[in-house]
C-alpha cells in the first residue's frame, strides 16, 4: 500500500479485497517546493559613529533575490556599548565599540563596527553650575585671580588667558571659558 509520488497530479489508489470490496483514496501530488539558498548578505552600513541615546537602522539585503528563507537574527558583540532589535535598529547605550551582526539562517553573515561616542560634549552651562571659579556682573568677567583661565569665542581664537583678574571690554556674545580642568560655555 506505499504510495509513491512521480509527478504532479491526481489520482486515485484503490485497495481491493479477494471477494471483490473496494475502498479507494484520491491523491493529490504537488511540485516539491524548490529551495534557494542564500549566498551572500551585505548591510546598508559598514560603520557607523553614533551617540549615546542615538539610533541607527541597519538594513540587510540578501542574494539572490529569490532566496527561499530570507530571515535574519540580528546580534551585538556587546550588549552594554550598543543593542539591535529584530528589525536591525541599533542604539547606543555607552561609549565604546561593538559589532552588529546579522546573520542568516542557512549561518552566513554580515557585519557592521558601531562607534558609540559619549553624549557628554564635556562643556557645562555656567547658569547651572554652582561653586564656579567666576562670575558675570554687569556684562564683566570677574575670574579668581588663582585660578589659570583661558577664554575662546566660538571660532575656538583664543581672546584671553590668565593671570585671573576683572575681565572687561569682551563683546556681548558666546565665549568658552577653561578654568579648573573643566570647560564653561558663558554668556556676556
């Protein structure tokens, strides 16, 4: 009674007894799906530089075209420098680097090296600091004469360095002041 497929079709298999009972059962073959492999997977990015708390989407594309099974899992080297979810949306978590794989289910894979820079720019605003080597009054700059300060606009030129002392004559504007290994952005 083992029925064995040779091409697509119908039929019917029929089982019939000595004394002449029947019993039959219709068979449908099908074409046997044929599977396509893939061989090769590239992503959208090979490198990327992004911030603490930014994202970026990775997309996968994979040959040839009419792969069979075009699924992906995607993974980071290092969880606690950057994740990617199931879509390839990668974030960054803390500084560092890591690599983003993708990878698919027949095992070949592609990468991507994601440079996490911290999201701290180093520069604290002078109106919420508190115990700051300076002060700003009457659109002047008061410096603790014990303090090495240098001062910049915002073109980085380099418009004033210490001795500290009353500081006047800046034009009102943006400058960027260093004094005691930190660095202010200040307001005249």
């Amino acid at each position: 009674g083992k029925v064995t497929a040779l091409k697509a079709g119908k039929t019917d298999i029929t089982a019939t007894t000595a004394n002449g009972i029947s019993a039959s059962c219709r068979i449908t073959v099908t074409v046997k799906a044929t599977i396509v492999d893939i061989d090769g997977i590239t992503l959208n990015i090979e490198e990327a530089e992004i911030k603490e708390g930014e994202s970026v989407q990775l997309t996968a594309t994979v040959s040839p075209e009419n792969t069979t099974d075009k699924s992906i899992t995607w993974t980071s080297a290092d969880e606690t420098i950057a994740t990617v979810d199931a879509t390839g949306k990668v974030t960054a978590l803390k500084a560092g680097k890591t690599d983003i794989t993708a990878t698919t289910a027949n095992g070949i894979y592609a990468s991507c090296r994601i440079t996490v820079k911290s999201a701290n720019t180093g520069i604290h605003e002078a109106d919420r600091e508190k115990d700051l080597p300076f002060i700003i009054k009457d659109g002047n700059l008061i410096i603790d004469e014990n303090i090495p300060v240098e001062i910049f606009n915002l073109s980085g030129v380099r418009v004033y360095k210490s001795p500290g002392k009353l500081i006047g004559g800046l034009p009102h504007g943006i400058y960027i002041l260093r004094a005691n290994g930190k660095t202010y952005k200040i307001s005249l």
